[in-house]
C-alpha cells in the first residue's frame, strides 16, 4: 500500500510539471500501457518455456524495462505538442536511446546470468544468455 501512495505522490509531482492536454502525459500512458503489455508477454513466455531468437529478444526487452514511459519524462514540463514529440527525428533519436539503454543492461546483466546460468536457465527462461546458448533458437 506504501508503494501505491509513493506513486501517487510521484505522479501529481510529475503532474504538476505540465498542463491539461500536454502530449507527454498521452505519452507516457502509452509507454506505460506498452510495458505493461510486454510484461505480460514476458510472463507468458516463461510459462511456455518460450525461448526468443536475438532480435525477438532485444524487440521485446526494449519495452520490458519500460524505457518509453521513463523517456516521456524528458518531455514533462517543456510543454511539447504531439507534432514534436511524434516527429520522426525524435522517434528515431527516442528509438536509439532505448536501444542504447537496452544494450547497455543486457551486457551488465550478462555478467549476472553467468554466474546464475543455472538460475537464469530454469527459473525465468526469459534471459538474454539461453537465447545466446540455443544456436537453433538464434536464426534471425
């Protein structure tokens, strides 16, 4: 319950950053509603022992550690309208930061699933190195 009034408390900070309409709250829901789904994909894969080929992986990895809702916060305060933020300059520059965040927490936890490869293996299946060590699985 602790966690639910700390996020209300955040958002009504985040909130009062903009005004009614602004394109980076819609923003956000979006980011938010896509990790949400991806979450779900993800447990959905463990359960079916689903193992995902490199670029399945890394597609759905960028939504799973919610980088478009924590980006639309760069937006909040600037008052930005939908045509700057859906620009494909800065879709393309938002899709590069994601990929670079992405990369960037795939090579620290490999380390991690090395040393727990047993762990990573038979418990979550939903890891960056059983899609590296299942060759058959990896065919892009």
């Amino acid at each position: 319950m602790s966690q639910l009034r700390g996020f209300y408390r955040f958002w009504q900070r985040a909130l009062a950053l903009t005004v009614p309409g602004d394109a980076c709250v819609d923003h956000f829901i979006k980011g938010f509603d896509t990790y949400m789904r991806s979450m779900i994909q993800e447990a959905e894969d463990r359960e079916t022992k689903h193992v995902r080929t490199v670029n399945d992986y890394l597609r759905l990895r960028r939504e799973t550690f919610g980088a478009q809702a924590t980006m639309s916060f760069l937006s909040f305060g600037l008052g930005l309208p939908e045509q700057v933020l859906s620009h494909p300059v800065m879709q393309t520059v938002t899709l590069a930061a994601m990929d670079l965040l992405c990369i960037i927490n795939v090579s620290l936890n490999i380390m991690a699933e090395r040393t727990s490869l047993h762990m990573s293996l038979h418990t979550s299946g939903h890891a960056f190195l059983p899609c590296r060590t299942l060759p058959r699985n990896c065919i892009p």
